[in-house]
C-alpha cells in the first residue's frame, strides 16, 4: 500500500491471478489512483467476497484484503515506453497470467515459476497444466525472469529448463514408485524426504503430499 502512495502517475495495474498476495492492494489502487486493475476474466468473482475463500492462516498472515474491482485484460498492454503481451498460464491457479515484453525480453512470471526445485504445492494447483505453462513461456526465450518469490532471474532460460526437468524426473520417480507398490505417502518420503510442516500450518493446503497427489491426478484435457 505504500508504495501505491509513492507512484504518482500510476497509470495501469495488472493482477497474475486473484490470490491476496498479488490482489490485496487493488482497493486502495482504485480509491487513491481511480484505476480498475486488469486481470484475467475469472479473477474478478474471486475479489467480490474474499473472506469466502481465504483459510485462517492466510487471513493471520497477509489479512482479509477489502472486496475489489477488476476489469479484463486484453491480450497485450502498451504503455509510453512499453509493449507488454499477456501470455495466459493456468495452473498456479485457472486465472493465472505472465506478462511479457519481447522487446526488452522481460518476463513477468508471477507464481508461476517460484523455485527450481518446488517442494511443495497448493491442493488446488494443476502440475500437468504448470508444466505446459512453463514449456510455454520457456518457448519465448526470455532475457530476464522477474518472480514473485525468487526476485530478479538473470538467466531464466536454464532455470526455467531445470525446473521442467526437475518436475519430469519427480513425475518418472512417481511413477516408478506406483509400479513398485508403494503409498502415495512412502513416495513422498522416499522422494521429498520426511516431514510436511506446511501440510500443518496451512491445514493442508499447502504440503509436499498435494505435489504428489497431483501427479497421480488424470491429466486435464
């Protein structure tokens, strides 16, 4: 919210997706700059009643933000200096987007990327649809990866393809589990190691298991 206050000519805000870490601040955007952010056509029936989603832990950690406007995207967005394309990447969550600049080759990847090796998942993520997101803004060659949780990535070209190999080999060490005979919990053991203190916090929203349990899912069409 400060730095709301500290831009004095904001001008446009785009949400990646609905979750509260990247929405919170839409209602002071609107109040103090008259701006509707922009945002995927799905993100908006989220904003209208927020405390109806959000888990007590998120409520403790990051607040029940005040109920929001957004308005759709449109598949690019130009500015004074800039030329932004929006580049739909489901699987975080159905809404979620990148932003991308091919003249710069910025990538603005949201939650999409958060860590090479991602130990961890929501229960309502999609990994099937996260790895086509990631082959697809992979495929775009990006010169610089800025992400929500990793900051400012100079070389996103390896990192994004580490990351898909780490997914594919977590995917191969599953399935070889299954044909072995093992629990979907004794795979996660074997290959996320023990313990799963977010399943505990986030009253298993978040936890190793749900990463596993989502490559056991039937892939989505």
């Amino acid at each position: 919210m400060r730095l709301c206050g500290e831009l004095p000519d904001l001008q446009i805000a785009v949400n990646t997706h609905y979750h509260e870490d990247h929405t919170g601040n839409n209602y002071w955007i609107t109040k103090r700059h008259g701006l509707i952010p922009k945002a995927h056509p799905k993100t908006s029936s989220y904003l209208q009643a927020p405390s109806q989603w959000m888990r007590f832990y998120r409520r403790m950690v990051w607040g029940t933000p005040c109920p929001a406007m957004t308005e759709e995207v449109d598949s690019e967005i130009r500015t004074r200096k800039f030329h932004f394309l929006i580049i739909p990447t489901p699987g975080h969550s159905e809404d979620h987007l990148c932003l991308y600049e091919p003249n710069e080759g910025w990538l603005f990847s949201g939650d999409l990327f958060i860590t090479e090796e991602q130990k961890n998942l929501r229960e309502d993520e999609d990994i099937y649809s996260i790895l086509d997101s990631l082959k697809r803004i992979a495929n775009l060659c990006p010169k610089k990866m800025f992400c929500s949780f990793s900051g400012v990535i100079e070389k996103p070209g390896d990192s994004l393809r580490r990351k898909i190999e780490y997914f594919e080999d977590l995917q191969h060490g599953i399935e070889k589990g299954i044909r072995e005979g093992l629990s979907p919990w004794e795979i996660r053991e074997k290959l996320l190691g023990r313990g799963d203190r977010y399943r505990v916090f986030t009253g298993g929203q978040i936890s190793k298991q749900n990463l596993i349990n989502s490559f056991l899912k039937e892939k989505r069409s």
